[in-house]
C-alpha cells in the first residue's frame, strides 16, 4: 500500500513538472484568447494594430503585415513563468508604454523600427519578465490597456513632444553642469558634452570611448529652454534601472539596441531625448550614470 501511494505521489509530481501553466488564467487576465504550443511549452497571446491606419512608402499597410502585438508565456526554472513580447507602437506611445512595463516590474530590452517611409512612424517595443502568471499576465494586460485608453483619448498621433521652441542660438553654460558630472565638458557654439568610456572587449581586444563604447550626454538651447540628448552604453543588468530612472525623470527613450557582436561583457546602449532647464536635464542622467560603469566613469573629449 505504502509502494503503491508512493508511486501515485512521484507521478503527481512528475505531471506536475511538465505541466503547461494556467493557460485559462492568461486568458482571464489579459483579455484575450492565447493559442498553446503544446511541443514548445509555451503560450502566446496576440492582437494586430487594427486601431491605427498607417502608411508606409504611401501604401495602407494591413495589420497582418506586421502590426502584431504579442506576449508569450512558458514556465521558468527560478519563478513559476517567463513572458516574452513585442508591442507594436505609434510614436507618441512609445514612452508611456515604456514607463507602464518598467513600473510594472517588466523589462524592456529593445526599441526599434521596422519600416522605413512609415507614417505615422512606428515603433516596437520588446518587453521580458518573470514571476507568476497572474503578476506577469497583469503586467501585460496593463500595457496594452494604458496604450489603448492613449489612443483613444489622443486618436490623432502626435508629430512632435509639444514642447516650446528651442532658440536657433544656443547659450548653455558649462560651468554648473561641469559641477554636476564632475567633469569638463567640451563646449562647442554654446552647447556642451560630455562622454563617460565603458571598457569591454571585443574578441578579446580591449575597447573603450575612442573605439565607441562610452555613454554620452549633450545640451543645447539655453539654460531654461534646454534639450539633451545622448547614448546610454550598459550591461544587460543595468539596463532597466538605467531605463526606469530615465522614464521617471520624464526623459525619453528612442532606441535600444546592440551596436556589437560579441563583446564581453554584452554591451546594450539606449537613445535618449529631453527637455527642460538644462541643470534638471543634467541631474537626472547625473543620477542614472552610476548604474552604467563598473569603475568611476572616466570623461574624454571624443566626438560622436
């Protein structure tokens, strides 16, 4: 009796280990009716962009064309489930979807296009996470409800950030956002920058700033009506804190992505754009520098 409920109990718990997830409770939480690859494990849930109408080389492009949305789920070794996704965006959701998936716990780990003569422009935003379903299933079903809430209250897509005009002249002064970066920035026709090396290597050659593995950090405009812009070179852990100290300072992200092939360790870098009085601009990437070098980052005065 003791062999045979021994035996019931090993193959409960082996069922248990190769069963699927709660593929009824994705469905649930995110609204919408997922398909099962039973062979790989794995869940996925997807809608396509029918809300938007976009153009790209002047042809309507349909849905099916590319403008899907999707999140698939499968079970993780150190949390009960991983999500893995791609949200398609017009160009003013970018940001909010952004901020939503970080706040929300998720990771974004890469911003891009895949059209070119696209208007409205598009963008795709992939996002990744773990944890449980039901946490992993909200997260998601928030992002999408918080880009659709967007589009319908704003249908018409922004063409600019809807900020005041920069001045044709740029008068920046240097000397308080030196003291903010603790460096000597390079001035040039009223603007500064500044550039921050981060050493990797490349096949085992050793790369830093002049070889373009720096973060770097620009203003122009005048010392109240300012726009930075810049380069954020990180490692794959501090990539979404660097991201989310950004997003929350209000500044935008514009592209992720890898600008290498196996270096060591994996280098992610972020585009970024903002604006503001220059020494607010300058305190919030101050404040999220610390999170992209291992050692003090060095300034160089290289161009890019």
């Amino acid at each position: 009796m003791k062999i045979k409920v021994l035996f019931l109990l090993v193959i409960t718990i082996l069922t248990a280990a190769g069963a699927t997830i709660d593929t009824a409770q994705i469905d649930q939480l995110t609204g919408l009716k997922g398909k099962l690859n039973e062979k790989e494990g794995a869940y996925k849930i997807s809608f396509t962009r029918e809300d938007v109408t976009v153009f790209v080389d002047g042809w309507k492009i349909p849905a099916f064309m590319g403008l899907s949305t999707w999140a698939a789920f499968t079970k993780a070794t150190h949390s009960e489930a991983m999500v893995m996704g791609d949200t398609v965006l017009l160009e003013d959701e970018v940001n909010l979807a952004m901020f939503v998936a970080l706040e929300s716990g998720l990771s974004v780990t890469a911003l891009h296009n895949h059209f070119f003569f696209d208007h409205p422009r598009l963008f795709f935003m992939h996002i990744e996470g773990e944890g449980t379903v039901e946490h992993l299933a909200s997260s998601v079903r928030l992002l999408y409800d918080k880009v659709r809430e967007f589009r319908t209250a704003h249908p018409t897509p922004a063409d600019s950030f809807l900020k005041p005009a920069l001045p044709d002249i740029s008068t920046i002064t240097a000397d308080p956002l030196n003291k903010i970066f603790r460096s000597s920035g390079e001035v040039n026709k009223g603007m500064i920058k500044f550039t921050f090396g981060r050493p990797a290597k490349q096949h085992g050659v050793a790369i830093d700033s002049t070889m373009g593995v720096n973060t770097w950090v620009a203003f122009a405009g005048s010392d109240e009506n300012a726009v930075v812009d810049g380069d954020f070179a990180v490692t794959e852990n501090d990539l979404r804190p660097a991201l989310k100290s950004l997003r929350e300072a209000g500044i935008n992200i514009v592209a992720i992505h890898s600008h290498m092939i196996g270096e060591e360790p994996r280098i992610v870098f972020f585009h970024y754009w903002g604006r503001g009085p220059a020494q607010s601009l300058a305190q919030s990437i101050e404040k999220a520098l610390p999170a992209t070098a291992e050692t003090p980052a060095k300034s160089s005065a290289g161009v890019r």
